[in-house]
C-alpha cells in the first residue's frame, strides 16, 4: 500500500517497487548484507524530474551510510548540467527507520549514477573513483577546492577523496595525451613531473612533455 493507503504515492500516481520483481528480493551477486537495503522501497511522493528511462547502459551504484542524498545534492549543485532525478524511501521492517532515503538516482554532466543509502556495512576505497575532467587550470582548482572541502583528504596525482570519502581524480582533459605519445622522452617527462604532484599544474605538465 502506499502512505495515503490507497496503493499510490501520496500525488494519485502508482508506485512500484524500486528494486527487482518480488518483495525485496536482491538481485544475483546482490551482497546478502545489501538484501535489506535494496528490498521494500516505494517510490518518492514527489519526484524531481518526470520519470523516464535511463539512457546509459551501465550506471554506478555508490554505497553510502546515510548521506545518500546529501552527498548526490552537493554532487549536482558542483557540476554543471547535473540533476537529481528521483529519490526512493525505505518502507516498515526494513534495517533503516521507515522513511529514510534508500536511493536518490541522478545525473552528472548527463550521466546517470545511483547513491544508495545502505547503512556502515561497506565503505569506499580508492579501488575505485569517479575521473572528473576539467577544461583548464581554473577549473581544476575550483573542483579540487570544492572536493577536499569540509573533511576532504588530498592524495597524490590529481586523487582526493571528497567529504564522503568517495575518491576522486580531478584531472585536465587531455590527460591521457601526455602517456600515450609516440616520444617515450616526452611522456617519461610528463610522468617525472607528475608523480610529486598532488592537485594537478597543467602548465607544468604541458612544459615537462615539452620539453621546456
């Protein structure tokens, strides 16, 4: 049933279950930790954006304690073209109190990625990360201030991890160019220059692949 009782969400429009066909059923390779955490939830009485399919084939799911929507906020308001699309609630007899956020879907620079809200049971390592490309060294400034921000921890090469603890590489957009070059002097000459540094210095990895 849904909150008013009369099998909707609340607007008049019907919900269904968030996760799989049956009643809270993970599904295959699910962690049996997760069963609770993808099982029960109906979808959000209001909605940010009018329901639709994904276009991306894949989407990464981030695990989060139970910042989920926090941290999928502060995501969308850093980067442009970036959306909340929809958000899910856990429902009675599930492991978080009924009406917790369980899932907010959303978009960065079109992109759709999931935060779920899953409890202490998993945490996040730099095994993997989101790769955030900027245009130019203002940029790169802006994202590295605003991602190591509040508890953020800087690391080496272009890698943070932000207040979340989610990794993440803020790196110029041609990054690959300087370590795929056909002179092996040159993009020896990147990688010495790269190695030392933390936030990335375009114009000193440009000079070092020149040469300069």
């Amino acid at each position: 049933m849904g909150r008013d009782g009369t099998g909707r969400d609340g607007t008049g429009r019907n919900w269904t279950r968030r996760w799989g066909p049956g009643a809270g059923t993970p599904g295959p390779g699910v962690p049996a930790d997760a069963a609770g955490a993808y099982g029960g939830a109906q979808r959000k009485a209001r909605q940010e954006c009018p329901m639709e399919t994904p276009k991306d084939k894949t989407a990464p799911c981030l695990w989060f304690a139970t910042e989920a929507e926090e941290a999928a906020r502060f995501y969308v308001g850093l980067i442009p073209n970036s959306r909340i699309v929809e958000t899910s609630y856990y429902i009675e007899g599930q492991h978080l109190p009924a009406g917790t956020v369980l899932t907010v879907e959303f978009e960065l620079a079109g992109r759709r990625y999931t935060a779920l809200n899953g409890g202490p049971g998993f945490t996040f390592s730099e095994a993997v990360s989101i790769q955030l490309y900027c245009e130019d060294q203002a940029e790169i400034d802006r994202y590295w201030e605003a991602l190591t921000a509040d508890g953020g921890q800087e690391s080496q090469c272009g890698w943070l991890k932000d207040r979340y603890g989610l990794s993440w590489q803020v790196v110029p957009r041609q990054i690959s160019a300087f370590f795929t070059d056909s002179d092996p002097a040159a993009v020896k000459r990147a990688w010495d220059a790269l190695m030392p540094m933390r936030k990335l210095d375009l114009a000193a990895l440009q000079a070092a692949f020149d040469g300069r």
